[in-house]
C-alpha cells in the first residue's frame, strides 16, 4: 500500500473538473420550450382515434362550408317526376346503381322515369324528387350552425357567469347556484314548446331554447374549477401585487381554465346537435323545406321499410360527427389533463 | 441584536394590535385561526415567526398583507391602518407589501412566461414605460435572484423547486417593496437549496433594506435568519424574543418542547435525545394570560401567578451564563 502512495503523488492539479463551471452553465435548461398548448397538442397526436376524429370533422366541416355557396342540385328543388330514385353514381359500384327491387326484381328505376342520360343523384332522391346529397350537405351544415351557435351561448353565458359565482363566493354564490338550479329543474323540451309559442319555429328559437338550457353544465364546472384556482397562490401573489378581479379573472383564471372550457366545448356541440335532429324528428324543430340532418332522418324513417337509402345516409351523418366530437373531445381532455387519464 | 432593541427606539413598521381572525364565526364550524395576538415589526429586521402546522403563523401573514379582513384588531403598516385605506391608496399599499410564498410549484401560473410572472407587478403599478424598459428591469431581477436572463422567455413547469422559488423572490421584489412576508418559503425545498434561498434573502435585505416577517416551522432556520422570534401555538403568541434569546433561554414550556425536537447533525446526542412533550391543557385553566415582560425584550405568554416561576427560570439562565463569563444577551 504505501508502495503504490509513494509512487502516486496527488496535487491539486492532477484533478480535473467535470461538469459545469459556472453558474450560468449549472441554472441553463438545455430541453426546449414548449408551452402548455404545444405539449397537449403532442400528447393529442399520440391518440390515433382523436386524430382520425379530427381530420373526419375536418373534412365534414369543409364540406358544410363548400355547401354554402355550391351544392350538386338546388337543395329544394323539387321534381316530382323523378321522385324515390336510388342513390346512382356512373361507373356501376354496387348499391350506386339506379337500381332498385320491385317485387323481387331489379328495375333500373332511372330509366322508368325518363331521367336524360348523364344525371346522376349519388344518394338518391325524397318523396319530392329533391337530391339527397344536396340535401345532407346543407343539412349537415345547418346542424354543424346550431351546434357552434348553441356552443357560443354556453360559452357566453357558462364562462363568465361560473368565474363569478365561484369568484365571489358567499351570498353572490349561494344566489347564482340557486339560479341554476331553479333553470336546470325545468326539462329543455319544455322550454323549447314555450319559445315555440313566442317564436315562430326554426333556426332562433331553438338556439335560444338551448342557449337558456344548455351553458349550466358549463357553469357549474366552470365555478368548481374557479374554486379550487382562487386559493391557488399564484392567484394570491396576483392580488398581493394588486391586479384586479378583471385582469385575475383574464390572465390567470381563463388560461387555467381553458382546457375545461375546450373540452366542454366538444362535448356540448354533439349534444345541441344531436337535439335539434331530436326536435326536427319529432317536428317542432327546422320547419320544411329546409333540411337539416334531423328533417331528413324524419323523411327517411317514412319509407325505410321500401326505400331505406333515405334514412341510412342520414343517420350515418349524424353518428360519424356525434362520434368524432366524442372521440375528439375524449382525446382532448386526456391531451390536456393528463392526471384523469385513467 | 435585542441590545440595539432595547438602546434606541427604532421605527416600529409593523404594529399587530389584539389582532384576531376568526374563520366561519358564529357558525358551528367557527376555526379561532388567531386569538388575539399582539406584536411590532421593526423597520429592517427579519421577524420570525415560528409554530406548527395549524398555529395561524400563514393566517398571521395573509391578514398583515390583508388578503383577510381581520375579525377584530387592528394591523398598522406605517402608522397606517390597512383595514382603513381607501381604494385608491390600496395599490401604493400592494407595492410597499410584498409575499413570497409556500409552495413554488402552486405560486408560479403555469401559463405564463418567467419574464410576464415577474413583470406582473411592473404592469399593474406602470413602473416602466416600454417593452424594452421591462424587459431590461425583468433581466436585472432575474439576475438579482441568480437566474440568467435566457430564462425569461421559459414556463415554469421547466424549473427546479429552488429556481421556482428564486423566480417568486424575483417577482416580489419587482415592485420594490419595503415589506416581505416570507411564507415558509423554503419548506417545500431541499435542504441543499434552503441555504441558497435564504442566503439570497439575507443578501437582498442587506442591499435594499428591507423587513422580513420569516414564517416557518424549522426553528433551526428561522434562528439562523431572524433578529427576533415570535412562538405561535393555536392561534396565540406563547413567547417573543431575541433570536437567541428563544434558542438558548426559553421559558415557555412550548417553546422548550419545540426546541426539544430540532434535530442536530450529532449521532451521539441524538441517542440520547429527550423529547419533551408539551401538555396544553396548563392553558385552559381559566386564568386569564396575555404576554408578559419576564426580562427586558422577552415576553412569555403567562397568567398573573406564573410570573414568578418564569422569572425565577430567567434569573437561572443569568446565573449559568455569568458562570460561564458571558453576557446573556450576546450568547
């Protein structure tokens, strides 16, 4: 042992230092920069589901929106001549043939009714001879426009109106719960019937019907959320600094409430739409001859039993966007709060 | 230091007067966070204030820095009383008042960038006139606190507890305060950032003449920092003193108890360790306690009839001390 001491000499110098020198090199964070938005984003990206949901609702939006300024055929355009064709597309795919089964044989329904060479209906024709595939594109944006609009009111009303009631807390709160829930106990199908007997039938009054009903979920969740936030200590360092409520309520409330609000903001647009097709079905929703994804469910389930093409597309509509929001909105909320994830 | 105290009256800052602050009063569920309890601050000493978790130290804090409005009682700042100032003179009182708080990981918003959390202050009190003024007061604050200024433009989520902790030290001291509540600002930190975060404190008292109020429930630390000590238990002030004063000489059984149960980085006293328990049922026999003056500079929370014990305690601790060649005040 002292052999191998003598012959190794340790001096100051024979050590050299490994790792960080200075100060600034030890505090320098070398990950780069990511803001809550742009880490949610790549955790939405890990779900295959939410993102095959977002780029379905992609495209269906596109469409609606081609749709306000070009369908196939006028969209209420009758012809009653060619009323009940089945759905035709040229080149002979099974199902888009122009055939139909009467009576245990196929008739080329298109050539029955004298329809000229080269016009085709891709999902077919109603009881009036109105294309179908017009129809669905302008349906389709109709219900996508109530859902969005439905979706403002809750966001005008439930967002504001939660940040206040949890904000303030005490009596104010105590009031504003009561509010709620004196509105929440009165069923939306009977506050729809009573606007009807204000309003005439159609876009507005089902909006506001649901835009009265439909932001308390929005609200309550919001005012829980703004519960736990205000004894947060970032939001007492805001008031010891001395912002007020207003600015609180902008900078640190609505950025930390934002993924409830998009999350809720997915859920509500399925569920407006899906009760305008509920209001439309039952016939006190968009009045004729406007379409909407609800009328032409309604049409269709007239004749399904003979001419189903009618109510299948439709119905297919209304169950890929329920779905995709659904998926989307289930996608988001993993992607933003990943602690609920299970 | 309590010598100076008692030498030349010094500018009381703060004056807590019968100060209580009751939660849900009147109701079944009343929580007595503070009863009654009476203290100054003097300009540019660190005031710790020490207890265990549930004795109102934070209450204490949050109602000198009025983010409750006391039940009664009365909390000067300046000779001014804070539950009186008018909405407009309450902006000068939030600059001149500043906190930092518990926990570093809750008191940085997670959705704002390092430069916009510090420049905060800087914004509601207009302290500067342009992005570049900002920015520059932002870089010198950041460098104040040890950080580099590539950090301003980063979230907190990508900060160390210590550095979080710097970054709320940064931001209370934007606004150029004369008056910090430190809120156990370093309970949720290591051990081998605690020393960094409170060295940074003391550096900064020095350089800005700052007060502290120090609260925490580590007295070792609280010692190391503080000129004076205040002991909390339920909601009331048990003994009040010099630093040292509480370390080496305390009177109230609390206080012994509390000290009893500092570790010391000894394995052979720790062996032999005595914990002494602290019986509270000697407060609730009805006799009517307020704090009390045993020796000058040091006041025990005692009823009229155990004055007598504690002085006699106080006269001992003078007696070791003058055996072993030293002044008591300057152990």
């Amino acid at each position: 042992m002292s052999e191998q001491a003598d012959k190794l000499e340790l001096t100051p110098d024979s050590f050299k230092r490994v790792g960080a020198n200075d100060t600034d090199a030890q505090e320098k964070i070398s990950a780069p920069s990511l803001t809550f938005f742009q880490d949610a984003i790549r955790r939405l990206k890990q779900n295959k589901a939410a993102i095959i949901s977002f780029w379905l609702l992609a495209i269906i939006i596109l469409i609606s929106i081609v749709s306000i300024w070009w369908t196939p055929s006028d969209p209420n355009a009758q012809h009653v001549a060619y009323a009940n064709l089945p759905p035709k597309i040229g080149n002979g795919i099974p199902g888009f043939t122009g055939q139909a089964n009467v009576g245990g044989q196929l008739v080329d329904k298109y050539a029955q009714a004298n329809v000229p060479k080269g016009t085709y209906y891709i999902l077919g024709t109603d009881y009036l001879g109105r294309d179908l595939f017009s129809r669905l594109m302008k349906g389709i944006a109709l219900s996508l426009l109530i859902g969005m609009l439905a979706t403002l009111f809750d966001l005008m009303i439930g967002v504001p109106y939660g940040i206040i009631s949890g904000w303030r807390g005490g009596h104010t709160d105590t009031i504003m719960q009561r509010i709620i829930e004196i509105i929440s106990s009165i069923p939306n199908l009977v506050v729809v019937i009573l606007m009807l007997l204000l309003f005439t039938p159609g876009l507005g009054s089902i909006v506001v019907a649901m835009g009265i009903t439909g932001w308390i979920t929005m609200a309550r969740l919001i005012r829980a959320e703004t519960l736990t936030l205000k004894t947060q200590e970032y939001v007492l360092a805001a008031r010891t600094i001395g912002e007020s409520p207003f600015k609180i309520a902008t900078k640190h409330l609505i950025p930390n409430l934002s993924s409830t609000i998009i999350i809720q903001t997915m859920f509500s647009i399925p569920t407006a739409i899906f009760f305008e097709a509920f209001l439309s079905f039952i016939g006190i929703g968009i009045p004729a001859p406007n379409a909407s994804l609800g009328t032409l469910l309604s049409d269709g389930q007239k004749t399904f039993r003979f001419l189903p093409y009618q109510m299948w597309y439709p119905a297919a509509a209304i169950s890929i966007i329920m779905i995709a929001f659904n998926l989307l909105a289930d996608g988001l909320r993993d992607a933003f709060d990943p602690k609920t994830n299970n | 230091m309590s010598a100076t105290n008692s030498d030349r009256p010094r500018k009381k800052l703060v004056q807590v007067q019968h100060l209580k602050q009751y939660f849900n009063p009147g109701k079944p569920n009343e929580v007595k966070a503070i009863d009654d309890i009476s203290f100054d601050i003097y300009e540019g000493e660190t005031f710790g204030l020490v207890g265990e978790s549930g004795s109102g130290k934070s209450t204490t804090g949050r109602s000198i820095i009025r983010l409750y409005n006391p039940t009664s009682g009365k909390i000067l700042f300046d000779g001014q009383d804070i539950s009186r100032i008018k909405h407009r003179d309450m902006l000068e009182f939030r600059r001149e008042m500043q906190m930092i708080f518990q926990d570093p990981y809750a008191s940085l918003n997670p959705r704002m960038k390092v430069k916009d959390i510090i420049a905060e202050g800087l914004d509601v009190h207009h302290l500067v006139k342009n992005d570049q003024e900002r920015d520059a007061r932002v870089n010198e604050l950041l460098n104040l606190v040890g950080l580099s200024r590539d950090h301003a433009t980063r979230y907190p989520h990508e900060f160390s507890g210590g550095q979080r902790q710097r970054i709320g030290i940064a931001r209370a001291l934007a606004v150029q305060p004369r008056f910090i509540i430190a809120d156990e600002p370093i309970s949720a930190l290591d051990v081998s950032i605690q020393a960094q975060v409170v060295n940074l404190l003391r550096e900064i008292q020095q350089e800005q003449n700052l007060t502290y109020l120090f609260i925490a429930h580590d007295l070792s630390m609280v010692k190391y920092i503080s000129d004076r000590i205040a002991v909390m238990h339920n909601g009331r002030l048990m003994e009040l003193a010099a630093a040292d004063e509480v370390y080496n000489h305390p009177l109230h059984p609390y206080t012994k108890s509390l000290l009893s149960a500092v570790p010391r980085p000894d394995p052979m006293y720790e062996r032999s360790r005595h914990r002494t328990d602290y019986d509270d049922s000697i407060e609730f026999d009805n006799h009517p306690r307020t704090l009390q003056e045993i020796v000058p500079g040091h006041f025990v929370f005692a009823a009229a009839d155990e004055l007598a014990d504690y002085q006699a305690t106080a006269e001992k601790y003078l007696h070791e001390a003058s055996a072993l060649g030293k002044s008591p005040l300057n152990a």
